[in-house]
C-alpha cells in the first residue's frame, strides 16, 4: 500500500528498499557499537552519581555549581580522560576549538596540522585568511600544515620531521571540506606513538567535531592529549540547545578553562541558567542518536554508489564521523539534492535554501538545516560550499526514519528538476 504521507517515484522507493536490505550487515554492527556507547555512558552516569538536583540551573557567577561540575565528571568519565569542560556558552565548535588553541598556545610557539589545511572557519583563527581579528598570527603563533599522503591519509613518514619543536600537532578528525578520508581512532593511536617518540613535549590535539561515538573509543582513549567538539553535533543528542566541550589531561584543560573565563578563574564560575538537564539528556541519548545518523549515511552512501555517483566513505567502508560526502557534479544538480533535504526537514520544512554568503567561509554555501536547533548536524542536515567539484557534506538524522525520508526527498527533488535520470 502506498503511503499517503510523501509524494515519492517508486523507483527512488524501490532503490531504497534494495540498499537498505544490502547495508544489512553493516546496521548490525552500528547498532553493536550503539549498544556499547551506551553502556559506558551510563555507566558514566551511575559512577559519578547524577542526581536530580544537578538539573536545577544557576545565576550570576554560578559558584558551586554540582551540575558543572557533575557534567564535567561523566564526560572525562566517558572519553576516559582526566578532565573535561562543557559549557553551554561554547557558541559553536570553531569557539570551542579557538578557546583551546589560544588557552594552550603563547606567543612564539607552533602549531602544525598533521591533516592539511583546517575547516573553512578556522582559517582566520590561525591566520590562513583575514587580518585585524586577533587570530593565532597576529599573537606571534606560527601555523604550518602538513600536506596530506597522495591517497589522502595522514603522512606518517613525515611526522616526525613535522613536529620537531612543534607545541601543538593538530589533527582534525572529520574530512570537513574535502574529499579525504576522515581520520580512524586507530589512526589517531598512531600519530600519538610517532609524536611522542619525536617531541614528547608535543601536545596531540583533535578537533573531534562529528566523530564522537561513531567508535568504540574516543582519541583521549588511546593518548591525545585534548580534544574538542560542539553540543549541536553528536554528543549534545539533539537535545542541548547549545554549547561545546574540551577535554583531555587536566593541567591543559584548566589553561583552556581560564581563556574560556579569566585568568585566575578558570571553572570555578560560570551560570547554567538552567541548561544542564538538556545537556545530560542529549549525552545520554547521543550514541543512539549518532547510530541513527550513520545509518542514514550509510543508506545515502549505497544508494548515491549504486546510482553512480561518487561517495566517501564508500557504505561498505568503516567509518569514523557521521559525514557523507556525494559529488554530484555540477551546481543545479548540488542545489537541487539540498533543497530536498530541506523538504524532509521537521522545522521550515516549507523553505527553499539557496547558496549564499556565510560568514567564516570564503565561497558561497547552500546549507538545508531544517532543525529543532539552529545548525544543528546532529540533525539531518545537507551543506556544500558552491565550487567544484559540486559535493554535498550530509550528516545528522535524529531518528533513521526520518533521514530515510530526507534521502528520498533530495533524489525526488533532483528527479523533478531534471538533475537526475532514472
């Protein structure tokens, strides 16, 4: 019987059905590593003895603060670490990351980028871009990249040389951008091992943006020293409404912690003006939430490859972020996938997204991000900048049905505006 709710060409239905049943086996092993996340976040939960009144939010300079400091305790607990810092006032993971750089980095030192050149909205913080905005340059911080291996893994053979008398070595763990491979946990593991046998004193430092529970383990888990993301993607399981997290060895999240506030402050102030509970809730349901969400890039991935478009990651490959990057070719193809995202969205579903100039990017972006939170990619979302080759970045998907639906709506926009032929 067909069902009354979309208007979708069988054979976008058909195609989705035949992926669905080819990713099988590889569901099972998404929803095996959901079972696990979610084991060791509640075990975190249990341990650390979160109870109701860590809900209740603070004013004014927040002292005393038990659900803070509650919060900060699960998530080192869960990422296996000494110390943590989550706070709704992160604006954004590029806040978050910046804060954590401009805590640990002084004036004189270098930071390399063991991944190439950054995510677009960090290149004026390091001083890639843009001048009079007090970035990483201008405070005597030297920024150096090392370019990628031709197959578009990290270099291994060239870190060593890299990181001599380097403070920090950068790794971005999601492709952004780019069609690159994004980078595994056990990858992770092993520039740690080249680092610290080069510069010991080295900090490993991963921007751990759309990664969180994808795996088993998490970087801290295997020896970088700090890693940073955004509650508005995996770990704030689309229920927090804002906000960020460091965390890592505790002498450099207490630096991170006293460029987030004052000096001499650090994490012992800051209101939660009544956040907190939807940052425990969305840590608790994010590694549901993310399964759901690689689920849904999975799906795309299978369907994309058999339609003949390329696809990174492959949906049979193994995967490390919730990312799915679809080169689609050219710019009406591009803008017409995204515009069908937008259709399957549950908020502002009505609008049509056109590419426009967004500020930390350097090219125009098409972004449809039809989310309960603004810029939410935990939440099904589809963004590109508009240059070649033409790909779409979509990630997120609170529940696999509804990414499901998403998926059949872009490939049911590109059908009707002529981008795609079946």
């Amino acid at each position: 019987m067909k069902e009354p709710f979309f208007t979708i060409d069988e054979r976008i239905e058909t195609l989705c059905r035949q992926a669905e049943e080819q990713c099988a086996g590889i569901f099972r092993q998404i929803d095996d590593t959901a079972d696990y996340n979610a084991r060791k976040v509640l075990a975190a939960f249990i341990r650390n003895r979160v109870s109701e009144p860590m809900f209740a939010g603070t004013t004014g300079y927040g002292y005393g603060d038990i659900g803070r400091e509650a919060l900060d305790a699960v998530l080192a607990d869960i990422f296996g670490c000494e110390d943590a810092l989550i706070r709704h006032n992160f604006v954004s993971g590029t806040h978050a990351l910046t804060t954590a750089l401009f805590g640990v980095l002084r004036p004189g030192d270098t930071i390399v980028s063991l991944t190439g050149r950054p995510y677009d909205t960090l290149e004026e913080v390091v001083g890639l871009r843009g001048e009079g905005h007090g970035s990483l340059k201008e405070w005597g911080v030297t920024f150096k990249m090392q370019e990628l291996a031709p197959d578009g893994h990290i270099d291994f053979d060239a870190i060593p040389a890299a990181v001599q008398g380097a403070r920090v070595a950068y790794i971005q763990r999601s492709r952004g951008y780019t069609l690159r491979p994004s980078v595994t946990v056990a990858e992770i593991a092993r520039v740690v091992e080249l680092v610290k046998k080069a510069s010991p004193d080295t900090i490993v430092m991963v921007d751990n943006c759309y990664g969180e529970f994808v795996e088993r383990q998490e970087p801290t888990e295997v020896g970088a020293e700090l890693i940073i993301g955004s509650l508005i993607k995996n770990p704030g399981g689309g229920i927090a409404r804002t906000g960020g997290y460091i965390a890592g060895r505790a002498d450099l999240v207490e630096l991170c912690a006293h460029r987030l506030t004052a000096p001499g402050v650090g994490k012992e102030v800051g209101c939660t003006l009544g956040e907190s509970r939807n940052m425990f809730i969305g840590l608790f349901l994010a590694p549901t939430v993310v399964a759901a969400a690689v689920k849904t890039a999975v799906l795309t991935s299978a369907v994309c490859q058999n339609l003949g478009y390329a696809v990174t990651p492959r949906w049979d490959e193994k995967r490390t972020d919730i990312i799915q990057a679809i080169t689609l070719g050219d710019e009406a193809s591009l803008v017409a996938f995204c515009q069908g995202v937008q259709k399957g969205a549950p908020v502002d579903a009505y609008v049509t997204p056109e590419p426009w100039d967004m500020p930390g990017y350097e090219s125009q972006v098409i972004m449809a991000a039809g989310a309960f939170t603004m810029g939410a990619s935990i939440e099904l979302s589809a963004d590109a900048p508009i240059r070649e080759p033409y790909a779409a970045w979509m990630q997120g998907a609170l529940t696999y049905p509804s990414g499901k639906v998403g998926l059949k709506l872009a490939l049911q926009s590109m059908l009707e505006q002529g981008a795609l032929k079946l």
